[in-house]
C-alpha cells in the first residue's frame, strides 16, 4: 500500500498564475485515490514522478530526512519551491 503525501508550498516569488502562496497545502491520497487542494496542472506533471517514487517507499540517500523532499515548479520567471511529506501510517 502506497504512503500518502502531503505537498505544501514553502517559498514563492514573482506572480504565480494559479495563485499559490507560501503556507498552501495539497494532500495526495492514494488509498482514497484523491487529490484535496488547488495545484496546477505544469507543476503537478513535474512533481509527479518524485510523489510517485516517495508514495513506494523511495529513499533518497542526500536527504537528512528520507520523508521530506523540495521540489521546485518549472515556472523559471516566478520560481515556487514544494516541500513534499511522506506521510507514515503508524
């Protein structure tokens, strides 16, 4: 079963289209199979294969801590950085 994850927006500058600011979350439920909160679609297609990888137990041996990840939008004028959660299930 795949971990959920929680996405939330942790810098952001310039003027984001979608309207993201600092502080927004989005949950990923892959046992509800459901997305809750606003993302847009450009940075939902990038931050995917990382989401994908964290869900199944990827681990990534640079991070401190192998639950928590960044992530930056593709916007390269209004650059907006994710901090992406693995949420363990106890």
């Amino acid at each position: 079963m795949a971990y959920d994850i929680k996405l939330k927006v942790i810098k952001q500058e310039g003027h984001c289209v979608a309207g993201h600011k600092v502080g927004d979350e989005i949950f990923i439920s892959f046992e509800k199979n459901e997305i809750q909160g606003k993302i847009c679609l450009h940075a939902l297609y990038s931050i995917l294969p990382k989401v994908y990888a964290m869900a199944y137990g990827a681990e990534f041996p640079w991070l401190e801590n192998p639950d928590v990840n960044t992530h930056a939008c593709p916007d390269a004028w209004n650059p907006l950085v994710y901090e992406v959660r693995r949420i363990r299930r106890e």
